[in-house]
C-alpha cells in the first residue's frame, strides 16, 4: 500500500513518479509507504 501527500507546488506528474517508486519499494519490500497515516 502507498499513499502520498502532495507536496507544494508539485506536479501531477512528479506525484506519479513519487507514487510509482513508493508502490515499487512496497512491492520489493513489503514495507507500506503512508505519509497520510505514519506510524
């Protein structure tokens, strides 16, 4: 599971890299990546 916070002045696009390497470290890790619901 991944789930961002769009940073200020962030594109859409920049967003969607973000998201796509933090689903990709969650897939080879198995660690979630939530800035919305930190542990």
């Amino acid at each position: 599971m991944a789930m961002l916070v769009s940073r200020e002045g962030e594109t859409l696009t920049s967003l969607l890299k973000r998201l796509d390497r933090a689903i990709g470290r969650c897939y080879e890790t198995d660690e979630p990546a939530d800035e919305i619901n930190p542990l």
